[in-house]
C-alpha cells in the first residue's frame, strides 16, 4: 500500500487498538449490587365455575365447529339463469266459506258484517272502523302509487370492466434531448461502499 493509500486509510477507516480488541480479560467492569426486592404478596385467583359437572375439568380438546352437521349447498350444480319467480300473495279459496258458516260478526250501527254481499262495501266499512286517525291524516300525503319493475326472467346483458389502454406520458422535443444526455451520465453498475471502493475510487473534480 502507497504512502498517499496508507494516508487515505488512516483518514476514512477508525481502526481500534490490539489492546481493545484482543486483550480484555483485565477489562474493568461495574460492579453489580445486590438490590433488595420486596417480596409480592401472593392473592388468590378468584373462584372459577367448572362448567361440565359430569367431569368436573373443562372440555381442552378441539371443538367440533358449529356448521360441522350442516350441509353445503353445491354453487356448481346452480344454474344462474333461473331466476325466483315473483312473489304472489295466494288467494283464499275458503274465505266466503268461513264468512257465511261462522258466528254473526255485528258491528255498529247493527250491520252484520259476513251478510254483505257487495265486497266494495264490505271493505268500506272495514278500513272506516279499523283505521286509525293518525293514518286517515296520513292517507293524503303517503296516496302514491307504488311501481315496482317486474321481473323479466332473464339478466341484463353484462358490462365487463374495461381497462383503458396504457399510454406513456408525452414529453415535448425541447425536453427529450436534456433527458437523454442527462441519463447517459448516470452509473449503472453495482458497487459495494467498502474499504475498497473509498481508497481506489477517484474523486470527481467537478466534471460533468
């Protein structure tokens, strides 16, 4: 090693004594004291209820998991294209039967209700005795009719997600040849910021 490489080295590595590295069985160390710990006091665990009585130990194996009996239903076997059907409310075949065998039902002013034979009025009468008056003031504003779209039996055609085309950023002519100059200028390469690398790199002068 040169004389202007030993000067180097002696600046940029800190090197430590034999002494300090090698030799350390006189080292003086501080001495430890002995501190006084108070001992805890011991608190008994609060009581615990043993849940199995039959064992009086509680369960430590594995638990079986809750939906370990409950079948699976099969996704493969489903065919997307049956759509539910629209929910209908079942007509009571058995109504005009029940209203003419059973028990007179008389409301005021005296009318028998099962005896009306025009179900308009029928309806009349009920919905003007049965309903409240907070719902006959209500009836003006909530008197909107109520559409709901039918289903038509088969999905909607499907709108995939489209990812636009990638496009790289534009950069104007005046740019282009500063950039370029510039990047050529750069190291590619690996180096290892060792020993070696600091005493045989020379340093750049202020070049360009």
């Amino acid at each position: 090693m040169t004389t202007r490489l030993k000067d180097l080295d002696s600046m940029i590595n800190n090197y430590r004594t034999t002494m300090t590295n090698d030799y350390r069985d006189n080292a003086i160390e501080p001495v430890i004291k002995t501190v006084y710990q108070e001992k805890k006091p011991f608190i008994r665990e609060k009581w615990k209820y043993v849940k199995y009585i039959h064992t009086m130990r509680d369960w430590d194996g594995e638990r079986a998991p809750f939906d370990f009996t409950i079948p699976r239903k099969d996704i493969i076997r489903t065919n997307p294209h049956h759509i539910q059907p629209v929910y209908g409310k079942p007509k009571d075949l058995d109504l005009e039967n029940v209203r003419k065998t059973r028990p007179r039902l008389v409301m005021t002013p005296a009318v028998s209700m099962d005896d009306l034979e025009d179900q308009d009025k029928r309806n009349l009468l009920m919905n003007s005795s049965y309903t409240t008056r907070m719902t006959t003031d209500y009836k003006p504003v909530t008197d909107v009719s109520n559409v709901v779209a039918p289903l038509l039996g088969k999905y909607s055609p499907a709108s995939p997600l489209t990812i636009a085309k990638y496009k790289q950023p534009y950069v104007s002519p005046e740019w282009r040849m500063e950039t370029t100059s510039w990047d050529q200028r750069q190291i590619r390469d690996y180096c290892d910021a060792n020993k070696v690398f600091w005493l045989y790199t020379r340093p750049n002068r202020g070049k360009t």
